[in-house]
C-alpha cells in the first residue's frame, strides 16, 4: 500500500476560499479540502508486515512532545515562483514539527527508508498542470504571501493510506499516535 505520516489539517474555511480563488483562471489540480494535510514523512508503497515497526518509530517520533498549536501562514510555490508546479500553504510553530520529521527520518532509516534532505513545514493545496494562468497565479501567491490561515491543534500524527483514483486520491487513517 502507498503510505505518507501525517498532520491532517483538514477542511478550513480561510483554505477552502484561497482553493476556490486558485480555481478560477488556472490550470490546476485542487487537494480536496478534506485531504488537506502536512506530510511529515512520505514512505510510498509499504508492505502490512512493516506496520508495526513504523508505528513504533512514530511513538518514538512524539516523546517528551506535548500537543501544540501550528499557524497556518502564507502561501508560496514549489520549485519556485518561475516554475510552479506546486502551491502550498505553511505551517508555523516552535519546532515541533522539524523535530518529529527529523526524528521520523532517523527512525525509519532503519527500516530502509530514505532520509528527507530538507523538511519545509507546508500543506499542499494544488498542483500546477500547465502555465496557463501563470501570471495570476503568481499574483495569487505574492498577495497571500503573509497571510494568517488560521491554526490547528495538532494532537496526534496518523500513518495514512493513499489510492490513488482517477477522480483523485482517496486517504485512509491506517495508524494514529497520539502526542
């Protein structure tokens, strides 16, 4: 199954806005507001055997980290604003996340997999399937660049299931771990 560690934001109002604004005039593909999260570690196709283990490790991930709250703040693109295939919004807090992202790193690199090279706090709101529309998408993303989105009370990260479909993917919770 192909699998992603979690921190689900959700369908929020100020997101669900900024998505229907994204919609109008550009060529892109929108997370649906439900599927809205923050991977903290994508693992890709796993196999249920190893679903202990990385349950394990995400315990391991949370210890000593007590439930906190992360602003949703600003907008921007991946790789960059002259090649945007990616728009995001960020997530902001006092480091918990970098923590438990590097911690999940470490700990699944046992388990083979992959080390991140770098983690960028984001929530992905769509992706960019061609340069129509560029010019106002880039307008998009400079006018929100500092905007507040709101704040999410992170309590726990899920181990999720993605199939994919052609009406778009379809999340399950496989696993949660409780901060």
């Amino acid at each position: 199954m192909r699998t992603f560690i979690s921190i689900d934001v959700g369908s929020m109002k100020p997101l669900v806005e900024l998505e229907n604004e994204l919609r109008e005039g550009m060529n892109v593909k929108l997370v649906e507001p439900e599927n809205i999260h923050l991977t903290l570690k994508f693992l890709g196709e796993i196999g249920e055997d190893i679903i202990p283990g990385i349950g394990e490790v995400m315990k391991g991930s949370l210890h000593g980290i007590k439930p906190f709250t992360a602003s949703l703040h600003g907008v921007g693109a991946f790789p960059n604003l002259n090649y945007i295939k990616v728009v995001w919004v960020g997530l902001v807090d006092n480091g918990q996340m970098e923590e438990i992202a590097s911690r999940l790193n470490n700990g699944l690199h046992e388990y083979g997999f992959k080390n991140e090279k770098r983690f960028v706090p984001h929530a992905t709101l769509a992706r960019v399937r061609s340069a129509r529309g560029k010019e106002k998408l880039k307008e998009l993303i400079n006018k929100n660049r500092d905007k507040q989105f709101g704040e999410v009370n992170v309590e726990c990260i899920r181990l999720k299931k993605s199939e994919l479909t052609k009406e778009g993917p379809i999340y399950n919770t496989v696993l949660e771990v409780k901060l």
